[in-house]
C-alpha cells in the first residue's frame, strides 16, 4: 500500500471530499485522539498552544520556534494531514518565507496566516488591528514561493471584518486569493448574523474555511456545511478547553476529597492509544534476549 504525502493527501482530501470537519489540537495528544477518533484533517489552535505551552492568552506571545516545536511533535505522533495555526506569518513577507519553510519541514500540510498587525489577538478578543492589504499580499505571494512543495496549502486569513465590516472582508479575501491564497479563512467578525456568512460565502472567488464554536453564535456545523464551507476547524479551542475545565475539576476534586477522581483515564488505554504494543514488539526483535533480573541488576 503506499501512503500519500500528507500535503497530497490533503489536496485529495479538499477535491473528494464536499466539507473538511478538522476539531482543533494543541499538543501531540490532543493531536492523535482526533486521529483516533476517526477524523481525516487535524487543525491545530495558537491559543490552545500558547495556553498549554506557555500558560499564556492568545496575544502573540508565541514564537515561530516554539510553534513549528510543536507542529513536528503533531506530525510525527500522526498520519493524517495537519493545517497549523502560524498566526501572522512571524514577521514581514521575509520572515514568511522561513516560516513556511519552517512548518513544511516539521511534517504538516498547510498553514494558516492571518492579516492582523504585531501583537496579534486571538479572534474572540476585543482591539484586533489589521495590516494593509498590500503587506498580506505580498505575505501570501511569498509564502508561495518559499513552498518546496507546491501541494503545501496556503490559507489566508483575514480579521477585517469585526474592524472594519464584512464588505472590506469580502475585498480582501479576493485579493488574497488572486495573490495565489488556496483558501480563505473567515475571522470571528463574520459569525453574526447568519446572512453575512452566507454572502461572505457567496461573494468570495475560492473554497471557505470557517472556524466553528461560540463565534459564530447560531449557525452550527451542519449549517455551514449546506453553506459551502469546504473546511471547518470545529471549536478551534475545543479540545484546549476541555481539558483546562476537566483538569481544573478533577484538581478541585483531589484537594477537597483527598482522594483520586474516578474521571481519569485509565493507563493501559492511554498506553495503548499511545501505541505501547508496537514499542513492545521493537524491543523483542531489537533488544538483547535478557532476563527482567538482568535488566535491573543493579
């Protein structure tokens, strides 16, 4: 059988497949229960990394290393395409092209860079600014030419609607995509009302991609699914936020009862999710024929 690159697998996946449905990971874990779980694209989320990384709030704190640090750990703990999060690029169109280079070489398929000026926001946060549309364009067409991989995909994203309206969105998603973007990602400004989504939709000259969660307030999956949607992050910080609420809980829980909650997860499913079998079977074929006393003599 021979396997895809992940960046064809992805382009295959974008042709085949009507809409993508891609939770959004933060960490090699989270990364391959999505995997486990039976989805076909991994999304990744700057603040679910920065958060767990970092214990910081998504307002560019992270950097590029530490970021593509991450990545790699996603890539190589799965099999199935990733889209990361690259935030602004990392600088100016320059420092774009190393950040492509960058996260091919980690193992992902695509990035995401959005149009926001340095210290970027998180997109649910209040005082986003956004850059001219000239200095994303020549962000995008550089990222395109720094890709050694032309099936490597490059999302623009653009947070001009909650600045400025969903009209100076629309123009710039199309002057992203004639700058050579392979697809176009909506920010939290175009989530109500529903009726600006669907022109955005409509209005912009390329394949959607569209964050799902509490921004986009009514509308829900299945919604922007029969919209066009041809990829969907659902609740980019899902998974970071579940887990941040179960820890804190089951801490809480500790604490007061002085006892271990009954919500953790059992070790040998963990190990067994984390592939404890095929390690086993390596250390039989490759490892010295020695007795458990041998092993720990001391």
């Amino acid at each position: 059988m021979i396997l895809l690159k992940k960046t064809t697998a992805l382009r295959k996946l974008m042709e085949e497949e009507m809409t993508i449905l891609a939770p959004g990971a933060y960490d090699a874990m989270t990364a391959k229960l999505v995997e486990v779980a039976g989805f076909k694209m991994i999304g990744t989320t700057g603040a679910g990394i920065a958060g767990s990384l970092l214990a910081a709030p998504d307002v560019g704190m992270l950097t590029r290393s530490q970021s593509v640090m991450i990545h790699r750990n996603m890539a190589a703990a799965t099999t199935i395409p990733i889209i990361a999060d690259a935030d602004t690029g990392y600088g100016n169109a320059v420092g774009v092209m190393r950040t492509v280079q960058e996260f091919e070489c980690a193992g992902v398929a695509g990035i995401i860079i959005e149009d926001q000026t340095e210290p970027k926001r998180c997109g649910l946060l209040a005082g986003k600014e956004v850059t001219s549309v000239e200095e994303m364009v020549g962000k995008i067409k550089a990222a395109r030419e720094a890709r050694d991989d032309p099936d490597f995909v490059i999302v623009a994203r653009t947070d001009s609607a909650s600045v400025h309206g969903v009209d100076e969105a629309i123009k710039r998603a199309n002057e992203y995509v004639t700058a050579g973007a392979d697809l176009v990602k909506t920010g939290e400004g175009v989530g109500r009302p529903r009726k600006e989504v669907e022109r955005f939709v409509r209005s912009v000259k390329a394949p959607i991609h569209m964050g799902a969660g509490p921004n986009v307030g009514e509308i829900s999956i299945s919604d922007l699914e029969m919209m066009g949607h041809k990829m969907i992050i659902s609740m980019p910080v899902f998974c970071y936020g579940v887990a941040f609420a179960a820890v804190k809980e089951a801490l809480l829980e500790v604490k007061t009862k002085k006892c271990y909650t009954e919500k953790i997860g059992q070790l040998t499913e963990i190990y067994n999710t984390f592939g404890y079998e095929e390690y086993t079977q390596l250390e039989e074929t490759y490892l010295p024929k020695t007795t458990v006393a041998q092993k720990y003599k001391r």
